[in-house]
C-alpha cells in the first residue's frame, strides 16, 4: 500500500509541476533601431484651441506628410524626437502657442485571441500589454507567453515578446500584426486533466486501502 500511494502522489505532484516549469520559459525583448516614421505612419497633431489645424494625418508612401498651416513636410527617415522637436518649434513660430503636442503612430493590426481584433494607431512608447489592451485584451484561451510581430507577407519578425516590451523595441512598422496566439491543449484543460487524475489517484488509493483491510 506505501509503495502504490508513493507512486500515485509522485504522479499527482508530476501534473502540479508541468505547467509551473511551462511558464518559466520566456523570450527574451527583441531590441529596435531608432524608430523614425514612414510610408502608412500617423502624425498626431494637438494644438489648444485649434481644431482646424489639429487631427491625424498619414505619411503617404514617399514618406511626405501634409500638415495645415506647415504644408507638405518630409518625416520619413527622421528619428521620431528629432521630428517632433522640430515641428512644435516650426508651429510655435507661426501661432505664438506653447501648447502643440506632436504624437508620431504607427498602425497595427492586433489579431489573434484578443476580444476586439483589428487596426489600432498605436503610440511607440505603448507596450504590447497596452496596445492588446486596445483590442479588448487577450480571450480566456489567449496565451500571453506567445505573442509575435509578423509582416503583411506573413514574415515572423519577432516571436515570442514580452507583453511589457515597448513597441520602439520591437522594430514594428504600420502594416504589421501583433498577433496573440492561443494556449496549447494542456493548459486550456489543466483544471480538468488536474481533477480527474486527482479524483482517479483518490479512487485507487480508497481501493488499495479497501483491499488491504480485507486481506488482514
């Protein structure tokens, strides 16, 4: 009977212990270049008391953008602080206002298991966590140890990032799907596989017990 209840607890603790020993497996955050804007990229404009020349305007494939009362402007290529630095101070010369905000976005497509899948324009400095938080967050059968930056011709360019990795680290570009993927079978049913190998472990011992009373 020892030896038979030895071996049922090893088995039980075996199951406890696999999806702990899963979840220390991670990626490490893949590093970025300095981001610049290009080709399909936002331009957030925010000027106090200026609706007319405020809203969001998209970089076209040349990397031009035009903007209300600056006019047409090259941004691609340009790194994102350089640029806002140098389109609030060309806004503040024309309006005398010392409350513009220049916000640069990129356009992604959050897919996946996330509850509200599509195209959200995301600030760089969001993290992954934030950005799956626009899309309604990850569903029940979502895994956040498996999310990737895939290209529109389906390149994996980064695979399993951190959830807390900013978008400047992951070298993201507009086009690109953060795509969540889904748990794998044992941890989508680990609480019915736990409780039935538990019950089943229980039954064999109340057997075994059984039996070794009737033998004395």
């Amino acid at each position: 009977m020892t030896r038979l209840s030895g071996l049922a607890l090893t088995f039980a603790f075996a199951l406890l212990a696999f999806p702990l020993a899963a979840q220390q497996t991670t990626a490490p955050p893949a590093g970025g270049d300095v981001p610049t804007l290009q080709g399909g990229d936002v331009l957030r404009v925010a000027i106090w008391r200026e609706p007319d020349l405020s809203g969001d305007f998209m970089v076209d494939e040349s990397g031009m953008v035009t903007l209300p009362l600056l006019g047409q402007r090259r941004v691609a290529g340009i790194p994102v602080q350089r640029l806002r630095d140098e389109l609030v101070r060309d806004y503040g010369a024309q309006l005398r206002n010392n409350s513009i905000s220049i916000t640069p976005l990129r356009r992604l497509s959050v897919l996946g298991e996330v509850n509200k899948p599509g195209v959200y324009p995301v600030d760089l400095t969001v993290t992954l966590s934030e950005a799956i938080a626009m899309a309604g967050g990850i569903s029940p059968i979502g895994d956040p140890r498996r999310i990737r930056v895939v290209r529109s011709d389906g390149r994996v360019v980064n695979d399993r990032i951190s959830a807390e990795t900013q978008l400047a680290q992951t070298g993201v570009r507009s086009g690109d799907q953060v795509v969540v993927g889904r748990r794998g079978w044992f941890d989508r049913n680990s609480a019915t596989v736990l409780t039935s190998a538990i019950s089943l472990i229980a039954t064999a011992v109340s057997t075994i017990i059984i039996v070794s009373s009737r033998q004395q």
